[in-house]
C-alpha cells in the first residue's frame, strides 16, 4: 500500500455556486486550496482530479427521477422542481448544478476508491462533506449526498464495515438515511441539538432500523458547548464505538461551522479544538482500519477566517506533516485574501487556544451538567445495543 496521500481537487468544483447571497461561498473552497499551497503541504500528496460521478454511480444513493430533475433544473434553473428541494432558498437551482454536484461527487468517491485499492493510505476532498441530500431530494446545500456516495462505493467494491463520523455542527441526516437499514456501516453525529438547530434530526434515540440497531450514533450538544465539551464528548463516544465496529475504512467529515465564528449556528468551538478531533480522527484510522482514511469538508460559513486554516489542517495531518498551530500564515496568501474578498486574513494558523484540554469521561461525570447529560443520553440510547456499558 502507498504511504502517500491524495488530494482530491479540480478547480472546477469552485463552480459549485449558490449565488452571491448565499452564505456558501465557493471562495472558501479556492482559498483552502491556496493556503494549502502557500504552506506547501501539495508537495507532501498527489493532487488528485477525479472524473464526475457517472448516473450509475450516483444511482447507488440517489433515485434516478432525482437526478433527472437535477439535470433538467441544470439546464433551465428557472423550472426547478420544489418538490425535489430544487429552487429553494436553501438550494437555488443554478446553470451547471449537476455537472458541479456529481465532479464533487466524483472526488470523493475517488477518495474511496484510493484508499481501498492502495493507492493511497489517505485521502482528502475538502469540497466534500455535503451530507443533507437525500435520496430524492436537495436539502442544506447540498444536492448529490457525496460521502454516502464514496460509503456505497466502498460496499460496492467489497467492503464490510465502513465507520462514518461527522463532526459538523449539523446532524448528518442525509448519510444515516441512506444507510438507516444497513449493519456494514456505522454513521455517528456530534452536533448541536435539533431543537436549536436544522435539520431538526439527530435525537440520540435514532440509533437504526430494527435489522441494524445500534449502528447509528447521535450525540446532541446544547447549544454553547465549547473547546472542553466537544472534545470531551467527541472521546467519551467516537473512540468506544469505533474500537467495537472495527472497521475497515473510516469516512470523516469536518464541517468548520461549529466554530465561534460561524454565523448560522450556535457552538463555540475553537480551530485549535477542530484540529485536535482531526487529529484523534487520524488516530482512529491507524488504530482501528488499518490507517485507511478518508477525509471530507462539510459546512462552514465563516469563510475566510476560518474555513481555510481548519482544512488546510486538515491536509497537513493526512499527508503526515501536521502545520503546527503557532505557524504565521505567508503575508502572500493575506494579499490574495484581500484581492478576493476585501476582507483581511488571519494571521496564524491558530486561534490562540492550542494546546486543547477536556476533561476524561473515565473520570467521572456530573449528572446536572447539560453537556454530560447529552453524552449519557448519546452512550444509553447506543451502548448496550452494541454490548458496550452505558
């Protein structure tokens, strides 16, 4: 197996693009890639354009009158159908949507298929993670469902267990439906509650349909939770139930919009604490699937401030040079910030709050703290279906 690691881009995945008022602004994505040159992290992998994601591809989640209505909504945005969630404010149809969708797609299903072939012990496509779409329908941005897509991709070439974690500030919705009745894959959430946030899903008593009980994993953090209870959430459940699945690959997905920064939901996670669980992620992988990993973005809306380092962070530890936090970011890279977006860049590569700490879960727990009553809500809707103590 080669030791090096892939990074999926094609600068055409920029093209993925909601319009000027959408928070989902493609520069996020064009800057991540710069910043991840400016560093020099490319000379550490192989960058990676995959082809698009084929119909039979996308059949292997999606249902064909879907993506039929995207293409058709493709050609003429203005006839999108409502009732697959095309055309909403959310997914406003745009010229070109499927094409983008499905090479996005493509990216991490060719991750998938890297890493599962040996042609890669890790690989990132951080223009990935668009984890709200549904079999039929668009929904949170997010029209083709790529990491449930690289995940049946992964079953399609033979796969048996396949271990899902998504740290995004939303619930991963999109990837547990799509594998709600399948016992090979294990999907686990750690997000704030859906009583305070979209999609409103994510309660920990989802935990899978009666044939794979036990294989879906919601943690539902109170709104407010910072650097310590995310961190002590995320290792008082994320290691347990991977250790007990064993899988043979580990899927992420690093939204950067749990930061404090970010403006549509309530969390307040620092860069230092998102690159601690990428850390623990790659961890995990070496531990449990035999290094196999691949890794997705996801949300985040706070995009020049903070998007573009938690990513950037994210290819260092894939391809085995980690940035350290204190690094100063090239004053090139800042020019190139402002030139696009008028707004000025960071300076360094953290947010001043690294090195991280939480509190164990082995330590004990307080049952009047709102965070450690997510986790006990988290580890007895799960545990004991899978044999663990709660």
């Amino acid at each position: 197996m080669s030791g090096r690691a892939q990074l999926m881009w094609d600068e055409a995945v920029t093209g993925y693009d909601f319009g000027p008022e959408h928070p989902m602004d493609p520069v996020r994505l064009a800057l991540t890639r710069s910043l991840v040159g400016a560093l020099g992290l490319d000379r550490e992998l192989e960058v990676v354009a995959a082809r698009a994601a084929g119909e039979s591809t996308l059949r292997l989640v999606h249902r064909q009158d879907y993506i039929d209505a995207v293409k058709a909504a493709s050609v003429e945005p203005g006839r999108a159908d409502l009732s697959y969630g095309l055309g909403t404010v959310d997914d406003p149809a745009f010229a070109g949507m499927h094409e983008v969708s499905a090479l996005i797609a493509g990216q991490s299903v060719g991750a998938a298929e890297a890493v599962w072939r040996g042609d890669a012990l890790h690989a990132v496509n951080f223009a990935g993670g668009l984890h709200h779409a549904m079999p039929g329908a668009a929904s949170g941005f997010c029209v083709y469902n790529d990491a449930a897509l690289a995940i049946a991709r992964l079953l399609e070439l033979g796969a048996e267990r396949v271990a899902y974690v998504d740290v995004d500030v939303h619930h991963g919705d999109g990837v547990q439906a799509a594998f709600w009745e399948d016992p090979r894959v294990l999907t686990v959430s750690l997000h704030e509650h859906p009583r305070t946030l979209f999609p409103q899903t994510g309660w920990p008593e989802e935990t899978g349909a009666e044939c794979a009980e036990g294989t879906a994993v919601n943690v539902a953090l109170p709104a407010g939770t910072g650097d310590a209870g995310w961190l002590r959430a995320f290792h008082a459940v994320v290691p347990e139930v991977i250790a007990d699945f064993r899988p043979q690959v580990l899927v992420t997905q690093h939204g950067a919009d749990t930061h404090f920064e970010d403006p549509l939901a309530h969390l307040a996670v620092s860069l230092d604490a998102q690159r601690a669980v990428q850390v623990a992620c790659h961890e995990l992988a070496h531990e449990h699937a035999g290094g196999r990993w691949v890794a997705l973005g996801g949300g985040g809306y706070a995009v020049v401030d903070v998007v573009p380092r938690s990513w950037t962070h994210l290819v260092g530890i894939a391809a085995g040079r980690a940035v350290e936090p204190e690094t100063v970011i090239p004053e090139g890279w800042r020019q190139e910030v402002f030139a696009r977006t008028r707004q000025l860049g960071p300076m360094r590569m953290t947010d001043g709050r690294w090195p991280v700490s939480w509190a164990s879960w082995e330590a004990g727990y307080d049952p009047a703290d709102r965070l450690d009553q997510a986790v006990v809500a988290a580890r007895r809707a799960v545990f004991p279906l899978r044999g663990l103590l709660a």
